[in-house]
C-alpha cells in the first residue's frame, strides 16, 4: 500500500469502520512507514481529545469524529482546481467586493469629472468675459473722468441758460394766469350771528359791515370761510359763499372795503399754514358780480408769489382805483424763504 492511499482512508482506521483486509494493509504500512505512523498516532490522540470534550457524565458520543468530518465542507478542502477556485472566491470575497465597488464608483462619477473638465473651460471663459468686461468698465471710467473734467465748462453754460431761464420767466408774470372767481349770495336771519370770525369791517360811510367766518380771528385757520355782510340801519345779512369749490381747495381770507358797495376780498389756498394770502378780487355786494382786479398783473408777482394784505385804496380821476397791497418776495428759487414788499396797482372801477 502506497502513503496516498492510506492517509485517503485514514479516518476509517481511526474510527475503526474499514473492511478487515484493508485495516491488516493499512497496519502492515504504518509499521514499514515512519512518517505515516506519525500522522496515524496523531490522528488516534487528536479523536480521543474530541471523545473526551464531547463526554457528558461519563458517556461519550459514538462516532463523534465521523459526524464531524462529515460535516466538514468537502468543497472547501477539495483538491480539484475549480473547487479550489471557487473556495478562493468565497476566502476573498470582502477584498473582491471592495475592488468591484471601487470600479463602480468609478464607472459613474468618471462623466461628472469629465463635466468638471467643462466646468472649469467654462468658468475661465467667463473669467475672461469678466475680464473683457472690466476693461470696458475701465475705458467707461476714462470716458467719465474725460467727461467730468469738461463738467466746468457745462456748468457755466447750464447756469448760464437758467439765467435765461430767469429772464424768460419774468417776462412770463406779466401774463400770470388768475383763476375767476365767482360768489352765489344768499340771505340770512337777522339774528344770525357769525362765529369763529375775524372781527368786522365798515364800510366808507359805515352803511355796511364785513366779515370772514370760519377762519377765526387772524383768518389763518384751516377751511373754507364765508362772507358775512350785514345792513347797519335794517340789521339785514347775507352769505357770499365761493362757487365752483366742490373740492373745498379755496377760501376768503380777508376783505377791504372800496365804498359803500365793493369789497376787495383775498382768495386762497383753504387747507394748510404755509400759504398766507392768495389772489384779489373785486366783489360786488348787491349783485354778486366777481372780477379779477388785476387781471394784467401790473403788481409784477412772481409765480407763487401772493397778496398778503391791501394796505390802503385811492380813488383816480377817470373811474381808476390806486391799491396798494402787501406781497410776498420769494429769496429763493424753492420758494422757501420770502420777504414783504408794498406795490400800487391801479384797476379800472365802474
């Protein structure tokens, strides 16, 4: 018997389940073989230490080495070359799982770096249009910086036409456009009497009296007012109040007797302190006829300018009334600050 053939049935000698002309052949070679004696007794001290573990209370497992060669993967400790391979595989499988995942890996992201290729063309061309465009911007400063060192030379001709400006402006009030103004009159109780007024006026001869109510005493309240006139020997009265004021923007501020018949009455802004005076009227009592007294502006106001006050009146040869009248000089182009001047116009009277 050859040592192959013997270590391939060496389990069946050990557990002594082995015809007896093949156990006498396998006795006679251990005692002609060293090495295979060796392996033998090996075998026999190795399954009388698993007899011995698997002992419970003195009793022992039969064939206990048997069933646990038995169980031992014939596939994994074969000797065939595919067995062997695939045993490989199974052995080294964590390795080739971690390879294969790393091809994987790099199977997909290798598009998105060929993208990021892309991107950074990309994004040094638009470096390059910025930097295109920041020249432009550099050449669009120059150009600035050309335009502003001539920006004297503009000025001086802009101041120089808003003089004009000026010139053509004054030339302009001459013909300042005056709204017409007109009054409905009414009459009212006798013993109506007037609140929140600025006091009344006489007339020349002190036939009649006048009064703005609605505006308290010094007529610089808010809203709208009326004229109050009043008979002194019949005690009668009457309301002027302006027509054609639906959005209540105008009101009588003051008034000024001309005669025994006519009122010189001052018609503003209603709402708001920061106007004072307004634009004058020639208001006839008994008829309620309304003119503009100085349609032409002869008084030179300025635009925005106003008639504060009438200071005194005087009457000419040839039905000409002199009037002369407190206005306001504007200091500034905004119209902010402003002083009072004293001027004449004479109007024609009927």
């Amino acid at each position: 018997m050859d040592c192959m053939v013997f270590r391939k049935r060496l389990n069946d000698l050990v557990e002594d389940n082995i015809a007896y002309d093949l156990k006498d052949a396998m006795l006679q070679h251990i005692v002609e073989c060293e090495e295979c004696r060796t392996v033998y007794e090996d075998e026999l001290s190795l399954d009388a230490a698993i007899k011995k573990g698997l002992s419970i209370d003195s009793k022992a497992f039969k064939s206990s080495r048997t069933q646990i060669m038995k169980s031992i993967d014939k596939n994994k400790y074969g000797t065939s070359p595919m067995k062997k391979f695939m045993n490989h595989l199974r052995k080294y499988r964590g390795t080739y799982t971690s390879i294969a995942a790393v091809i994987t890996v790099a199977i997909v992201i290798t598009p998105y770096i060929g993208k990021s290729g892309l991107g950074f063309t990309a994004k040094k061309s638009e470096n390059m249009s910025n930097a295109q465009i920041a020249s432009k911007s550099s050449e669009s400063f120059k150009n600035e910086m050309s335009t502003a060192k001539s920006a004297p030379k503009m000025q001086s001709n802009s101041v120089k036409g808003q003089a004009e400006a000026k010139q053509d402006t004054s030339l302009a009030i001459t013909n300042r456009d005056i709204p017409e103004r007109a009054f409905e009159k009414k009459a009212l109780n006798k013993t109506y009497m007037p609140n929140f007024n600025n006091g009344w006026t006489d007339s020349v001869n002190k036939k009649y009296s006048a009064t703005v109510e609605g505006r308290g005493i010094s007529s610089e309240d808010e809203g709208v007012a009326t004229i109050v006139v009043k008979e002194a020997v019949t005690e009668n009265q009457w309301a002027f109040n302006l027509l054609n004021n639906e959005d209540q923007q105008s009101s009588p501020k003051s008034v000024y007797w001309i005669d025994d018949e006519k009122l010189l009455v001052i018609v503003g802004i209603a709402q708001g302190h920061a106007s004072k005076g307004g634009n004058l009227y020639m208001l006839n009592t008994n008829t309620a006829e309304t003119i503009t007294a100085d349609p032409k502006n002869t008084a030179n106001l300025q635009n925005g300018s106003e008639i504060m006050r009438v200071v005194s009146t005087n009457k000419l040869p040839n039905n000409q009334l002199e009037i002369n009248i407190e206005v306001s000089v504007y200091d500034d182009d905004i119209q902010n600050e402003f002083h009072a001047e004293n001027r004449i116009i004479i109007v024609p009277i009927k």
